[in-house]
C-alpha cells in the first residue's frame, strides 16, 4: 500500500511539475504552444558546449528529415539520408536551403526527434537552427549541425530498442506576424528541466 501511495504522490507530483513549467513557458513566448504542435514536444533535443569524455561502440543510426511550413518559398533538404555514429562520438550532418522567391526571405526551423524518449540524450553542440536564416531571392546556403548521443543512453534499459534516431526540421517564415518563432533561450531551459525532471521521476518510480 506505501509503494502504491508513493507511486500515486509521485506520479502527481510529476503531472503538476509539467502543468506548472508548461504552463511557464506559454507565457514566455506565445508561439510555444505552435512549437510544441509542430516539433512534438517530448521529442525536443538537448543543447551542450562539449562533447562527452567517453565515446561507446554502441552504434546508432541517425537519419535526417526536411520540411517547410505553408507559404515558405524555399527548398530544404539534407545533403545526407542517413549517418552511423557511435554513442558520445561527435556527428555533422549537412542541410541545404534555397530561396525560390524574388524577395528576402527570413526563416526560422524548428525541430525534434524520434523515437520521442530519445530526446533528452540527444545532443546539438552548433546548429543552423540556433538563429534566423537570412536568404536573398536564389540564394542557396548549405548549413551544418553538430551533435552527439549522450552516453547516459546506455545505462536506461528502456533505450535497448534504439537502432535509429530520426533529426526532423521544420523552416517557417520569420516576420512581423510571426516572430516569437525564433529559438528562445528561456524555453530551451523549460525544456531542459522539464525532460531532466521527467527521467529522474522515472527512475525514482523504476527504483521503486
């Protein structure tokens, strides 16, 4: 009966951690709720400066998606379908994007992955996606992102079935009606918490 009660605090607990911090968010930027629609929140990826110490010979295959929000003229694609990297290892991976329109177009991406429980151990160090992208009518850009699987990945039994991770972007046009889309640094730390509060609820409920 104490562990049932435990198990129901703590699950309460964690659904009013994510009411509250969500909740947070929504009025830190009013496009949050659009982000989460689009990228799907539990999937949102991590930010880090350096890469892990360690790197596993535990492999995983990370492959890349492009897509582009109503009324954005420009094509996105990634150079790369697919890339192998070992877990810590660091990856780069290549998108290309081309205006098609005769105006300057200003875009801001959007982002997630799957499985949606890879998110918190997946790691960006640059990406293209930390900042507007700026195209004149034609021009094409080839833009980088760097990233890592976060070595903790191995020790959750849960993540065992993770052969493949999929990167997704999504590009929106950034101007006056919309520009809260850009990345904000304040939701990067609601998600942040809230994914890091999520996996140490979970293991408390695992340990029982």
């Amino acid at each position: 009966m104490k562990k049932i009660n435990k198990i129901r605090a703590t699950a309460l607990s964690s659904f009013l951690l994510v009411f509250i911090m969500v909740g947070a968010a929504y009025a830190a930027v009013p496009l949050y709720k659009l982000f989460c629609q689009v990228t799907g929140f539990a999937g949102t990826t991590q930010k880090a400066n350096s890469l892990p110490t360690n790197v596993s010979d535990r492999v995983i295959r990370v492959q890349f998606d492009a897509n582009v929000g109503k009324g954005l003229s420009w094509d996105f694609s990634p150079l790369q379908r697919e890339v192998s990297i070992k877990v810590g290892e660091e990856g780069i991976a290549f998108y290309t994007a081309k205006n098609l329109s005769n105006k300057h177009v200003k875009g801001s991406a959007v982002f997630n992955v799957t499985p949606v429980k890879a998110g918190y151990y997946f790691n960006k160090i640059d990406c293209f996606c930390f900042q507007e992208q700026l195209l004149a009518p034609g021009e094409e850009v080839k833009m980088p992102v760097t990233f890592f699987i976060d070595p903790e990945i191995i020790q959750e039994s849960d993540m065992n079935d993770i052969k493949i991770i999929t990167l997704s972007y999504t590009f929106f046009e950034q101007n006056e009606d919309n520009q809260d889309m850009q990345q904000d640094s304040s939701v990067d730390l609601f998600h942040n918490m809230l994914l890091k509060s999520l996996v140490l609820r979970k293991k408390e409920l695992n340990n029982g």
